[in-house]
C-alpha cells in the first residue's frame, strides 16, 4: 500500500470522524529533513568505519592489504545504503493523531503498526539530539503501560513535535483511564 493519495505531507495533526480505535495506516508522513537526517547518521557511521579499517590498513604491514579488502567492501556497500535506507524509511514511517489513539507504522523489512489508545498513554516526551537540532527536528515518545514500549515518532519539525507534546497531554488528561 503506498497510502500516497492519502498522506498528508504537511504532518498536520486534523482528524478524521470519531470511530472505534483499530489499526490501521497512519495518514501523516515525517518532515522531508528527517531524509537528512538519517542519511546524515547513516554517513557518519559509514565514516567512521572507513576510518577504523583505513587507518590500520596504512599503520599495519602485513594485515593492510586484508584490510583494504574491508575498507573498499564496506564502502562499495555502505555508499548504497547511507543513501537508499533514508529514503525507504521515509517512504514507510507514518504516523497520526486521532481523539482516540496515537498510530504509528515503522520498520525496514518487518514492518510494525501500532496503536496506543487515549487511555493508556502514561507520559509524552520530547526529545532533540544534536543532529536532530541541526536539521530543526524532534522525536515525539509516547510511553503506554504496554510491554512492548514507547510509540515513538521520529523525524518531526521541532514546532510540530511541541505541538503535538501539547495536545497529547490535553487529550489525555480529559481522557478518562488509569492507563495501566
């Protein structure tokens, strides 16, 4: 399903008719930078692996040619990567806020849509790393009594995610529940 007609780019928070809480594909995608973002990460560790293979490689006698055998592999594979995992995770992240639930669809290869019921949010918290700050992002966790974990919600404009912060804790707080 590519939910394209559908989506709403703009990761607006409005809702659809009130209804029973199920699972289903969340509408909103995450802001474009969130692309940046990730590639940016998935460039770093791509750098730093280089760097651990390539030093040693020049440093070391007879060990360097085995490790500019790892270096070009893990360049020739990790190039591919850093670029394309980025840009299939945006294309699969979604995420939506109903009067209901929180919904959530995340992964790589094993995808995982969740739902977290109005009632059974615990806490909401925002979160802005380093990167994160650079391309003006936040992650949204929302912590349920639920063993699995937190829903979280990666890759959102800063402004946004605050918002959204906000209106959890409003919602919840008028939602009746113990959320355990």
């Amino acid at each position: 399903m590519t939910g394209d007609a559908t989506d709403d780019d703009a990761g607006g928070t409005a809702d659809p008719a009130p209804g029973p809480v199920r699972l289903r594909a969340p509408r909103h995608r995450l802001d474009p930078q969130a692309r940046w973002l990730w590639g940016t990460r998935s460039g770093l560790v791509l750098v730093a692996a280089v760097v651990a293979l390539g030093v040693p490689a020049v440093l070391s006698g007879p060990a360097g040619p085995w490790l500019l055998l790892g270096l070009g592999v893990v360049a020739v594979c990790g190039v591919p990567v850093a670029v394309a995992l980025p840009l299939w995770w945006y294309h699969v992240h979604r995420w939506e806020i109903t009067d209901d639930a929180v919904y959530t669809r995340t992964g790589l290869l094993w995808q995982e849509w969740r739902v977290a019921p109005m009632s059974r949010i615990q806490t909401v918290d925002t979160e802005r790393g380093p990167l994160e700050r650079v391309f003006g992002l936040a992650t949204v966790t929302v912590t349920t009594a639920s063993a699995k974990g937190p829903l979280t919600i990666p890759g959102l404009d800063h402004r946004l995610a605050a918002d959204v912060a906000e209106r959890l804790t409003r919602t919840t707080q008028a939602t009746p529940g113990d959320a355990t």
